[in-house]
C-alpha cells in the first residue's frame, strides 16, 4: 500500500502543513523525515490556529500515528514545550514515536549556529539559528549525539567530551567565547531522556511493518527543493535533503514503496533568509504580496521576501522530485492584481535559460523572463470547485500547469483546512 512524500517546490513555506492536515482523514502514519525546529507549519483547523514546528502536521488528526524520522534532528526542550502547549489545547499527542537513530541538537549546536553566523557578517545564510547546520555537520563528521545515546550514559559522556574537545577550541579561539562544559550538556541531555524513552523506537521497522498491512504513510518534508543542501541554491541552503530522496533516507523506507510524489507549490514565490531569488520584488507588488499573503516567518516572524511565481524553479522541483502532483496554494493572495507576470526562463547576458542553469553564478545573475497573465477581481476564497473560480484564475492556473510535467490535483484558496479545490484525489 502506498507511501506519499509531501514536499515544498520552492524555498519553504508554501503551505505543507496545511496540505499534510489536509489529507489527515486518509492517512494511517506522518513521518517527519527531514530538518528540525527551523520548520513553521501554520495551519487553521475551525478558526483555531496551531503553529508547528517539531511535531508532523498530523498530530492534529486523531487516527493519525505522527513519526519524527532518523533524518530529523531533534532539541528535545523546544520537543517537550510543543507538546505541552498542544496538550494543553486538548490535541493528544500520545502515539507519538521518535526515531531511536534521529539526532539530538545540543546546547553547542545553537550556540555554535548563532555565533558562526555573526562571525560571517555580510555572508551569513541567515539561518533560523536553532542548531540545525551544526547538528548536522557533525552527524556527517560522526561526532552527533543520537536518541539512543541518552540511554547509555557512558556513551552519551564519551560523545559529548569528544565533541567539546573540538568545539571548545573554535569557541574559544575563532569565537572569542567561553568554553562550554560537557558535564552541563549531559546532565541536561540525561534530564531530558526518562519523559523521551517511552515515544522512542525502531521507526523504519514500525514504517515497513504499516505498509505491509496496507496502511497509508505519508511522508513530510520540511524546507523545501531549493533549499536541498544538493540540488538547491548552495551555500544558502538548509542542512538537509528535503527532495524527493530525502524521505527515503530520513525514513529508512526504500523508494520502491513510494507512489506519489506531491509537492506543494505556492502562486507566487516567497523566501526567507540569505540567497539567490531572481523573480523577488522589491517594490510595492512584493509589500501587497506580503501583507496579502501574511508572509511572515512561523518560526523567526523575519518578513519573507516576495516575487512572482517562477515556472523555471517547479519544472526544476518536478524534475528533481519525480513530481506526480502538485498542490497550488494561496491563489487567493493573487486576487486584486491587474495582470500577473510568471517567470518562463531566466535571461543570463546573452543567454536565455529555460532549466535552472547550472552554475550558482549564473543563477545569481539570472534575469526573469516575464509572460503576463490576466488577473482578477472577484474573492475566490469561497470556490470548491475549478467551476467556480473566475475564467481568469482558471486561465492562471492551467498557464502554471502547462509550464510543468505534473497536474495540478489541489489548489488552496484560503488558510483555512476547507478552503481548497480538490480537482483529483490525493489518496
Ligand atoms: P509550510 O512551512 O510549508 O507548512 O508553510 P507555512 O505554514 O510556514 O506558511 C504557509 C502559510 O500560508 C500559513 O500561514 C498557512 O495558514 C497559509 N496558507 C496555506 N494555504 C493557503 C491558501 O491557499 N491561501 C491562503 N491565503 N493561505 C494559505
Ligand atoms: P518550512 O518547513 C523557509 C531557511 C532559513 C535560511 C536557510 C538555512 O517552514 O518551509 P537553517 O536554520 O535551516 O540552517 O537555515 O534555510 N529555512 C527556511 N525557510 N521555511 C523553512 O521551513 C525553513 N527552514 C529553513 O531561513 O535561509
Ligand atoms: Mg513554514
């Protein structure tokens, strides 16, 4: 039975949290596969709005199983608070379960992050700062603390010195800043190991044995394609593998048991942080966009950087991705626009691309090549069917569509879990 990736097109925030609650009645498991606390999902479930961040956007469905993946890294404080304030709003998060493989951010990971952002000044990625870069640079250096480390005291000591010896030095000596006590980090890590023990297992095991039984896991991104550490828009990019291949990996589910590939894109483009972005608007079509669309980080509150929607980027994520469908969302932003221009290739010197082209440098001289589409009036935050939406958001939607190699199976007209347009099934 099938395994569904859910994943961002873009550079993040283009609505999978509320995509994944979307399809929450027809899914057995959420698995988390990617990322940490840098994730904001906002979704709005009867006018009640939940922010999350480290829990998968499946918690809020009853029958669902959330499963935070080994490719995830975890800070088991802002875990356990996500918890507490979701508890307390009456959303039962006990079926929760943790990868025993998963890293654990440490206190020195954020430390580290936040520090080694300021010491780049000009050139900073303009991280979320909550520790990922570090947590997971040292998972590929083989010096991460994993979740099951906290049940070993001996190893958890061993790992946590080893790691400080080499950090110490760096803080110290590049940072200027104190030397951090591995005796602190482990109390605080063991502190937090007897309420985690209960959720912890063998994910990937758990995974397989669902599917044979013919349930529906879907797998859930966090950041998104351009943000890829491979294939997006390197060095401004997040830690992780958000693509495709990536919940493969951070699931321990192998890519033969996966059938559907659905990536979320939003009618425009937004960014948050550092990095290329060759269709941002820096007038006041962006601010209308922004104040439109509410775009402001979940998780840092930054105000995100807004242009148009670019053709060239979801062709590259249907490619990159193996799209089978994608989930327009906040076409309803767009309403009050004269016309619309949507990026159909990127104009380099003399040189017109239609593909990403394949040098960063070309990228960040990339020129957008516009086509204008129509725009309207009426509110279409009330459409549920294709039917319903006025001739020229019809036409806007199936221009996008024939600019890529995948359906448009949803299209989001408002925040809320109803406002969308099913136009084929996802399950
Ligand atoms: P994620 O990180 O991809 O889950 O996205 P975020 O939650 O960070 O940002 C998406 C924002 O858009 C959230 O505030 C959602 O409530 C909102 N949203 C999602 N879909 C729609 C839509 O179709 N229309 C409107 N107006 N808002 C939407
Ligand atoms: P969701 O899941 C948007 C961006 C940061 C920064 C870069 C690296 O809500 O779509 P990191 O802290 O990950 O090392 O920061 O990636 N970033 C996001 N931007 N949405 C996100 O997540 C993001 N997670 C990280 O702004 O540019
Ligand atoms: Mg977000």
């Amino acid at each position: 039975m099938p395994a569904i990736v859910v994943l961002g097109a873009q550079w993040g925030d283009e609505g999978k949290g509320k995509a994944t609650d979307l399809l929450g009645d027809r899914v057995d498991y959420v698995v988390k596969y990617n990322g940490g606390n840098n994730a904001g999902h906002t979704i709005v479930v009867d006018g009640e709005k939940y922010a999350l961040h480290l829990l998968p956007s499946g918690v809020l469905s009853p029958g669902v199983t959330p499963v935070i993946g080994n490719g995830v890294v975890i800070d088991l404080g802002v875990l356990f608070d996500e918890i507490d304030a979701i508890n307390a709003r009456g959303v039962d998060t006990s079926r929760l379960v943790v990868s025993a493989n998963a890293h654990v951010i440490t206190s020195y990971h954020t430390t580290i992050d936040k520090v080694g952002e300021r010491f780049l000044g000009d050139a900073k990625i303009g991280t979320t700062g909550r520790g990922i870069g570090p947590a997971y640079a040292d998972k590929i250096s083989r010096i991460g603390v994993r979740v099951q480390d906290l049940f070993d005291e001996k190893i958890l000591r061993q790992k946590v010195e080893g790691a400080l010896e080499q950090k110490n030095q760096v803080l110290v000596k590049a940072y200027n800043r104190k030397a951090l006590s591995a005796d602190v980090v482990v109390d605080e890590l063991l502190a937090q190991a007897e309420r985690l023990r209960p959720m912890v297992a063998d994910t990937s095991l758990l995974l397989a044995g669902a599917l044979d039984q013919g349930k529906v896991v879907l797998l859930e991104g966090g950041q998104a394609t351009m943000l890829d550490v491979d294939h997006g828009t390197y060095p401004f990019v997040t830690s992780s593998n958000p693509t495709a291949g990536g919940a493969c990996t951070g699931s321990g589910i192998p890519p033969t048991r996966i059938d559907r590939v659905v990536a979320i894109v939003k009618a425009y483009t937004t960014r948050v942080g550092s990095g290329p972005f060759p269709t941002e608007l820096l007038d006041a079509d962006g601010e209308r966009l922004r104040q439109q669309g509410a775009e402001f980080g979940t998780t840092t509150g930054r105000p995100r950087r807004c242009g148009w929607y670019d053709a060239v980027i979801a062709r590259y994520a249907a490619r990159i991705n193996g799209v089978t469908d994608f989930v327009l969302t906040k076409l309803d932003v767009l309403t009050g626009f004269e016309t619309i221009p949507v990026c159909v290739g990127y104009r380099v010197g003399d040189t017109v691309y239609d593909e990403m082209p394949m040098t960063q440098t070309d990228f960040h001289h990339a020129e957008p090549v516009y086509e204008q589409l129509p725009g309207w009036d009426e509110d279409i935050t009330g459409a549920r069917s294709i039917e319903d939406l006025p001739k020229n958001a019809r036409r806007y939607v199936e221009a996008i569509e024939a600019m890529t190699s995948a359906p448009i199976s949803v299209i989001g007209v408002g925040p809320g879990r109803a406002e969308s347009i099913v136009v084929r099934p996802l399950t």
